[in-house]
C-alpha cells in the first residue's frame, strides 16, 4: 500500500514539474509577441482586424499560461500567492460568457491558490453557455459556485471529487477534478459537492 501511495504521489509530482516546465518555456516567448505587438503599434503601423485579432491572441495566450502555471504547475505550503494577483490572473481568462465573482478573503498558500484553479475549471464545465463562478469562503473553507446559466454538470465528474474513483481514460478535458481530488487530499482535506437546478457548488 505505502509502495502504490508512493507510486501516486510521484506521479503527481511529476505531473507538476512538467506542467511548471512547459507554463515556464512558453511564458516568455507569448510576452515577447505580446511586446512586439505593443512596438509596431507605437511605431505607427496601422491597427486594422488582423493586428487587433493577432494581439488580443496573444493576450489571452499570455493570460491562460499563467493560470495553467497555478493550476498545474508545482506547489508547496511554503509558497504564497497575494490575492489581488490571483484574482487579476482569473478575471484576464474568463472575460467573455464566463464572469468570475471573487469574494474569497484572506491570504492564500499556493496549494490553496491551485485548488482555486483547479476548482474554477471545475465549476466552468457545469456552464453549457457560460455564467458566474463565484469564489467565496476563506484559505480554511473555499467555496467555489457555477451559476447564473443553464447548467450541464456531469454526475460522474463530480463523483469523482468525492472518492477519487475514475476510470483509466480519463479524458484530458476532466484531468482537474482528479487533480483537485488529489491536491485536496495531500492538504488534508475532503471535497464536498452540491448539485441543484440554480447552482453546483464544490467546497475544499
């Protein structure tokens, strides 16, 4: 049992690591563009659709990053992440059908900040055409709340934040609610979920 714990754990570990690496590398290459875009635009060249959409692009590249760098990249207690810059990282993702309400208060560890992440792609699969994930509670007790749209949650995903029980092909697109399973797990937690006709609420 310890030898399958341990087995786990590495793996997760690793996960991370690669995760940080590829956030790390892509990082500065998507800044760089955006930079070079904010030069032509200084030296006068004209700004017609093509550059508004190649920049906008490139904004949005630079943002998604680094909320994929919270989300899946390596964490410890002894890292800490300002609110402020947590909540600016996910208000520059979701700018379109998805709002984000954050009225979580306190400081935040980065294990808490990732679980945060984690569980707003979480919550975002539950809004077939988009809505408000409201961030609330506290570090100890997060709240994290997918309403104010139609809502599609899928049983089995969210069973999954429960027991930690899936099956072998997960699909790419629902890796989160493992990895919020397990993140919460390894802070001693566990994942309490409720699904209504208005709301899908998880809490960590």
């Amino acid at each position: 049992m310890k030898d399958a714990n341990a087995q786990s754990d590495h793996s997760r570990t690793l996960a991370g690591l690669i995760g940080s690496r590829i956030c790390h590398d892509l990082i500065s290459p998507v800044g760089a563009i955006a930079n070079g875009l904010e030069l032509l635009s200084l030296a006068g060249l004209p700004e017609g659709p093509e550059m508004q959409l190649v920049s906008q692009s490139a904004t949005k590249a630079g943002a998604r990053l680094r909320f994929f760098r919270v989300a899946f990249g390596m964490s410890s207690e002894g890292q800490t992440m300002p609110t402020r810059e947590l909540s600016g990282i996910l208000r520059n993702v979701y700018t379109e059908k998805t709002r984000i309400d954050w009225v979580c208060t306190g400081d935040l560890n980065r294990p808490v900040a990732q679980a945060i992440c984690l569980g707003v792609l979480c919550a975002e699969q539950a809004l077939a055409q988009g809505g408000s994930i409201t961030i609330g509670g506290t570090a100890d007790a997060l709240e994290i709340m997918a309403s104010g749209g139609p809502l599609n949650p899928r049983p089995e995903h969210w069973d999954w934040l429960r027991t930690g029980a899936a099956p072998n092909d997960v699909p790419a697109a629902q890796v989160q609610f493992l990895m919020l399973y397990g993140l919460a797990t390894d802070m001693g937690r566990s994942v309490e979920v409720e699904i209504s006709t208005k709301a899908v609420t998880l809490r960590v």
